[in-house]
C-alpha cells in the first residue's frame, strides 16, 4: 500500500480504555508500597511521599519544609555534597525533592542494573542527613535572590497575589514570601522538622522491570525507611477572600492579569465537564481567550486558562502577560468570552475538533511506562482510581454543546471574580 503522506493519518478513539492498576501492598513499617512493572524497561522510578506538613508550621516558618527537603543532599554522615552529587552522577541517577502544598517527599530515577547501590545511598538520606551550616547560607542567598526576581516580573508577582486574594494574608496558603522568612530559616528549625515532622504515612511508588524475588529485595531495603505517626492537622485559619488588587509600575511595558475564583475538586461530578469547558475557553492554542486577544487583537503572546489545586483546596484562574495600555480592554473582552460560552452553545466544528484534541491529549499522558504511575497518584490523592480515567473517555466521546454551556453557566456566571492586576 503506498503511504499518502499529504493527508494527516485518520484520528481514531478506542472502544474501550483499561488500565491494570498498581499492586498495593503494606510494608512492616505501615508504608503503602505501589508497584507498577514495566517489561524490558531498564530504568526505575521510586517515589516516596509522605504528608505534607507546611500548613502545620507558623507563618514565619512557612519555608522551612522547602529548605529541608533541598538541604537533604548537601551532606550526609558519610558523603558531603559534592561526594553525593559524584556518586549519584557516577551511576547516572537522579534524586529530586518532591514539594507540594499536600504533598512531600524524595524521588530516584536509576537503573536496574545499578539500583542496590544507589538505594543505599538514596536511602540514607532520610535518616542521615547533616545540614551543613555552609550550604544553609549558600542555599538562603539563592533563595533571597530568587525571590528578588520573582518580585521583579509581572507575572511571577500576579500570581502570588492572585493566591494572597483568594485565601487571605493570613493564611498558608495565600501568605507572600519575603525576605524576613528567609531570614527565619536556622539549622535547628530544619533538624527539628527533619526528626520530626517529615516522613508521616509514607507511601512508596515503585516502577520497574522487577521479579518477585526482586520486588520483595526492594520491599525489604524499604521497609527501613521512617514512617511516624501522622500528626493531627491544625485547624487552618478561616479563608478571606480579596476581589480586586492593581499594582502600577511605572517603568513596566506589559501588564499581567489574573482573574479567577473558587472551583470544585478532581472528584466532583462535574469536574470533567468543567475541564471541557475551561479548555474551550483558554486550555489550549485554539481556545476562545487565544483567537480572541492574540490572534484577533494582538495584545498578548499567550493566556491560559486553567483549573488547579492548592491542598485541599481548588479554584480556576486565566492568566495572562498583556501589553499595558490595554490591559482594561483585555479584562472587557475575558468576560466577554466567558458570557459568550455560557449562553451560547458551541458550533458542531468547535465541538468536533475540542473533542478529538482533548481525548488525544489524554491518551498521550500514558504514552511512557513511567506515565502510568504519574497518572495513579493524580488520581488516588484525590481518593479515586483508574476507573477515573475510563469516566473521562466516555464522557470525551459523547458530551454535547448543551452539557458544557450548563456547566459553564453553573460555574462561570457567579461573579464578582477576583481580579489582579501587577504593571
């Protein structure tokens, strides 16, 4: 058959979408071990998490989780930094700190033929770890720096506020960082969260091309890790939402605008409906908010739209980097587009083509082994499982312009929304 390589090959959906889930198993140190295996695939991911614990610490202490978890390879008992960072090189792995609001922990890339020694190593990181005054200072001047620039840029800037006016200035989650916490950080602040605070209810997600008798080597080395008794959480302060913040700039050339409000979790109903239409809107390059003010107007290289998550808590923001003096039309038109969707169903073309693009998008997320594992742990932290991902395909296959027009109108019309403005 002769390849006809003038047209685009024919987009097919599949029938139906299984995915075998993790085997879960619990080690002699209470830890939930997740596995995945990945035939004929040499390199192995482990990732260990645990609680996070940042909404537990005083406001002025609210870096101290970051600094630990990045001042955890600057030395141990037995290797100093630059040891650490040789061997791990040496045996071309990788180890990354893991740091969310809900979420902390250490993760290894590496290989199967090199993973005895390198787990060791790995391992002694959690109970091992020095602190080096030394590279404490190092880190606190990189991390002043960094926030100096970040204060700098518009939109770095934005979206700090943005979540400062959607949870309050006393919260943890919504509190602007400055120097002075910095400042805060003493080694016996990141021993004292190390000894602790970190590593409660551990949970070890493992991928790999690995026989039982291997698994069980691996699940034995694991078992050493610490596991503490989950702390009771504090009570968060209460959230105190600000409508609208604008800070001038005098000298800036661009305005960067966020607009945005409370939403609803992964779990809810509704979300998959949601995420359609939240990828009408601003999701992707062909979205409503793109060909309106950057294709149409020109006043922007690019705004998004999109749904995310802070701990426990969930909200939609549309994000954009915008030429100044037209920053008040860019606001006019973003509602514009936002009333538009929500009372005027989509045209069968736009339908068609958001469809294909978004179950596409969802199927190239599984396109590696290592995906699968990544694709387990978006789900089972919101407390599902795969059979999410089977809802969501059926869902991709058949919604119509009315499902999403309702969704927008349930979600999107309930203004005043919050509005922040930096340049």
């Amino acid at each position: 058959m002769v390849l006809d390589r003038s047209k685009a090959p024919e987009f097919k959906v599949p029938e139906d979408f299984e995915l075998v889930p993790p085997s879960e198993n619990k080690l002699s140190n209470g830890a939930r071990f997740f596995y995945i295996p990945t035939p004929g695939l040499e390199a192995v991911k482990i990732d260990v998490l645990c609680r996070g614990q940042r909404d537990s610490l005083p406001l002025e202490q609210t870096l101290v989780s970051s600094f630990t978890l990045q001042m955890l390879q600057e030395g141990t008992k037995t290797k100093s930094a630059s040891e650490l960072a040789e061997f791990f090189d040496f045996y071309a792995s990788e180890v990354h700190p893991i740091l969310t609001f809900s979420q902390e922990g250490l993760g290894l890339l590496s290989t199967k033929k090199h993973l005895q020694p390198v787990l060791n190593e790995f391992m002694s990181l959690f109970t091992e770890a020095t602190f080096p005054q030394d590279m404490l200072e190092k880190r606190k001047s990189q991390r002043k720096l960094s926030i100096k620039l970040e204060n700098e840029r518009t939109a770095s800037r934005a979206s700090q506020v943005f979540r400062k006016c959607l949870f309050g200035a006393g919260h943890p989650y919504g509190i602007e960082i400055e120097e002075n916490h910095v400042d805060s950080i003493k080694r016996d602040l990141l021993i004292a969260y190390y000894d602790t605070m970190l590593w409660q209810d551990l949970e070890i997600f493992v991928t790999g091309d690995f026989d039982s008798k291997e698994l069980e080597a691996i699940s034995n080395l694991l078992c050493e890790l610490p596991n503490r008794t989950v702390i009771d959480p504090v009570l968060l302060p209460g959230i105190n939402t600000l409508l609208a913040v604008k800070e001038p700039r005098k000298n800036s050339v661009q305005s960067s605008i966020r607009i945005g409000n409370r939403s609803i979790p992964q779990s809810h109903p509704d979300f998959i409906a949601l995420t359609v239409f939240n990828t009408i809107l601003g999701g992707y390059f062909g979205s409503r908010l793109v060909k309106n003010i950057r294709e149409d107007k020109g006043h922007t290289y690019g705004i998004f739209s999109s749904l995310a998550e802070i701990g426990d808590y969930h909200y939609w923001v549309i994000a954009a980097d915008v030429q100044k003096e037209y920053y008040l039309d860019v606001i006019e038109e973003i509602y514009h587009e936002i009333k538009i969707l929500t009372e005027v169903e989509i045209n069968p073309d736009e339908l068609e083509v958001v469809r294909n693009y978004l179950i596409g998008q969802m199927l190239k997320q599984f396109s590696t082994s290592f995906d699968l594992i990544d694709r387990f742990k978006a789900v089972h932290h919101s407390g599902m499982d795969f059979d999410y991902y089977a809802q969501k395909l059926a869902f991709l296959k058949q919604f119509t312009a009315d499902d999403i027009m309702k969704v927008g109108h349930k979600y999107f019309c309930n203004p005043p929304f919050i509005e922040v403005v930096v340049g």
